[in-house]
C-alpha cells in the first residue's frame, strides 16, 4: 500500500492521490455532508446554559465517589497499607523517643 502512494522505498507515485480524491463523486457527497451539517447548525438557535456550575456533579459527591475508589484501591492491596502502617509506628517512635 505504502508502495501505491508513494510513501515506500522509492518514494515517487505516478498518480496525485489528492487530485483524484478531490475529483471524485464520493469526495463531492461528503463536501455536501458536511456543508448540511454546518448550514443545520448555523439554522439551530443558541444553546442556552442551564447549569451555572463549573463540574457535572457537586463537591460532596465527587468526594464520595474519590473515596470509594481510593478504599478500593487500598483494599486490593494490602501490602501497600502494611508499609504506611509500620512505616508511620516505625516514624512516630523514632521521633518521639529521640532527644532533641
């Protein structure tokens, strides 16, 4: 295929591909496609914002939600909260036994 377009090894085509796109019937169907998509959008009023908010959903539930996926998270591995546990007793006694 690289070959036909002149993309392979030789880099050379005998045919433009882009004249005989842009000549053919299929080219001119989907230029009037897309010419009826955009004269429907211009013909269709404004959209008007409703929702006066920055996010989809307020604070309290997307807090919600970041925990349930966060204790999941946690929950699948075990190790890791092991390691914060004991990386935290190990912490809290070196600082609070040594003199300062």
């Amino acid at each position: 295929m690289l070959d036909v377009i002149g993309a392979g090894a030789t880099a050379k085509s005998a045919q433009d591909w882009y004249d005989i796109w842009r000549c053919s019937p299929e080219s001119n169907d989907v230029q009037k496609a897309i010419d009826g998509i955009h004269s429907e959008g211009r013909s269709r009023p404004a959209v008007e914002r409703t929702l006066h908010t920055e996010f989809a959903t307020s604070w309290l539930n997307q807090i919600i939600q970041l925990f349930k996926r966060d204790s999941l998270n946690h929950w699948r591995d075990p190790t890791y909260l092991m390691a914060k546990l004991i990386l935290n007793i190990v912490g809290g006694l070196f600082i609070g036994v040594s003199p300062i």
